[in-house]
C-alpha cells in the first residue's frame, strides 16, 4: 500500500474516533433538562482566576520536576546535558505534545533533539530514556488510582468496579517492567521473538534490551519514584483547580480516581490531541460523582488549555532557537 494514503487512512480513522465520542459528549450536554447555551457563561466569574492561576503554576512546576526525572534517566543511558538545556527540550516537547496524536509527537521531538545534540549513537539512548520515561509516569498516576480506591471507594459498590481498570492496567506495567528489567525474562524473551522477527529488527531490540539494564538501579528508583509522585499529583490538582474555577464543589480524592484513567487513555494514540475519547470518559466517570456533563467536559478543556498556555514556552524556544541550531548544525556537516 502506498505510504501516503496508508498515512490517510490512518488519519481518517483517528478522526472518526476523535469525533464519534465528541458527538456522544456534545448530545450528552444539550440532551440534559433545561439546557441552554447561557448555562456555559454562567460557570464563570470573577472566582474563577485564582483557582486558573494555580493550575497553571501547578502545571509549570510539574514540567520541572518531570524535567529532573527525564534528566536523571538520560544520565544513566550515558548522555550528559545541563538541566537548562534539557528545560529548554522538554518544553519544545510539550508544545508539540498538544498537537500531535495520542500525546507523543513531543516526545519523538524530544528524541530527535537529544541526537542533534549528542549525535548518532544517541538516538538509542535518549528513545529508551523518554520511553521509560512516559511509562513510568503513566505507571506512577495509576498508583494514585489504586490508592485511592482502596482509601476511599474499596467500600462502594458503584464506584469498586472502576478499580478494575487499574488493576489490570497496573498488572500489565508490572508484567512490562518484570521483562525490560529481568535479564532471564527479557533474553527468553527475546529468543522466543527472534523466530518471528527480521535479524536486523531482533538485533535492535536485544540493543534496547541491554540499554534498559542500566535502569536497573535502587537509587535510581527511588528518585524517579519521588519525582513522579510530585509530578503526577501537581497535573491531577490541575484538573482540581479547574473544576474550582467553574464551581465544582467535589473532593481531590475524586480526581486522584478518575483522572488517571483520563490520562492512561489520552495518551493512546488513538485520536487527535487526545480529543473526543478524553471527554467521553471524563464526562462518564464524573457523572458517578454528582457532576453535570457541561462541568465535567468545560474541566478537561481547562485543562487542556493550561497545558497549551505553559506549552507556549515552548514554542518561543522552538523559534527562538530553531534557526540558530540549524546552522549550527550546518556548519558541523
């Protein structure tokens, strides 16, 4: 099949299901009683900056602390640069982040300026750090969930089988680790694909294998695991301080349930920008607490607003320091 319209077709089906469930979320909201367009006006006021401010600035310190864990990652895949510049990567990343599918176009940006920084052989590298780097922090916001189930919701019938999800989401992160980390486990595991799989192919991928060995750290660890836990629990008080911002009166422990599921299915590449599928399942988890179909959706655009807000950062370090890196890098060749 030819590239180019295997490219669209794959398009086109991500844009059925950006817009499927985007019909579902707009129906919801205009099927409710006594629904009217004023009814979007009248979720905001003069309350609503203080808790936007926050989110933002929760938002903003989030990135920092991600950045420090994606910096201590790369140092053990052996590529050393400083924290500003690293900063700087990830924040081109994020820019990129909000218009690419499923969440991941910045982190193949990301990956792509690791090399231009440290060459040929980094492409390796810097793949698995920013990898294992999305992994565990998806990991990391399903242990909000769990924990939270089992503190608050282990004991309500409606709400225990929302659990479930995240058990299984966690036995599967368990069962990936076990294999990129377990020497036995990843070698059987790569001679049982190496039958079904091209030489050239099975050789990058016992490559990656061995790279994922140098994670394999109780130091490392703990850091990360610090790290994400600030991380994670900053971008879930975003979404916190948004419902505040719209007079959403409900719990955090709401949001340390439901949000992860949220951000595991954003993070599918699966849709555009994560669009459609995220407000769907925002609207639907949120409704078993109490909260209307036109909150629960305006939430997850306010989050997706500060996320574009922070990620403009981004895209003045994108311009300002595209050219001159191009020539730099012209001027090496």
């Amino acid at each position: 099949m030819n590239k180019q319209l295997k490219s669209f077709l794959v398009f086109c089906l991500k844009l059925v299901v950006t817009l499927v469930p985007a019909y579902f979320v707009y129906r919801n909201i205009v099927m409710a009683p006594d629904w009217s367009i004023d009814d979007l006006y009248t979720l905001f006021s003069g309350k609503s900056v203080l808790p936007m401010v926050v989110a933002l600035l929760c938002l903003a310190a989030s990135n920092f602390t991600a950045c420090l864990q994606w910096k201590l990652l790369l140092e053990k895949q052996d590529i050393h640069l400083s924290y500003g510049k690293l900063l700087k990567l990830y924040h081109v990343g994020l820019f990129f982040n909000n218009f690419m599918p499923g969440n991941v176009g910045g982190d193949a940006k990301k990956i792509y300026d690791i090399r231009m920084q440290g060459g040929q052989d980094s492409v390796g590298a810097g793949l698995t750090a920013t990898v294992f780097d999305r992994l565990f922090g998806l990991f990391f916001i399903t242990l909000f969930a769990l924990a939270m189930g089992l503190l608050f919701f282990m004991h309500d019938a409606a709400q225990r089988a929302f659990m479930w999800p995240s058990v299984w989401i966690f036995v599967g992160f368990c069962a990936l680790f076990a294999s990129l980390f377990s020497r036995r486990l990843g070698n059987f595991l790569c001679t049982l694909v190496a039958r079904f799989l091209p030489e050239k192919i099975n050789g990058r991928m016992i490559h990656m294998f061995k790279r994922f060995q140098n994670f394999r750290s109780m130091k490392l660890w703990i850091c990360i695991s610090a790290l994400s836990a600030v991380t994670q629990a900053l971008r879930i008080f975003v979404h916190f301080f948004c419902g505040m911002a719209v007079g959403v009166d409900l719990s955090i422990s709401w949001y340390f349930y439901y949000i992860p599921l949220v951000a595991i299915i954003s993070a599918l590449p699966i849709s555009i920008g994560g669009f459609g599928p995220r407000e769907l399942l925002a609207q639907s988890l949120f409704a078993r607490a109490g909260v209307a179909s036109l909150e629960s959706v305006v939430i997850q655009l306010l989050a997706y607003l500060v996320s574009l807000v922070i990620s403009l950062f981004g895209a003045f370090i994108f311009l300002l320091d595209g050219p001159k890196a191009n020539d730099a890098h012209g001027k090496d060749a």
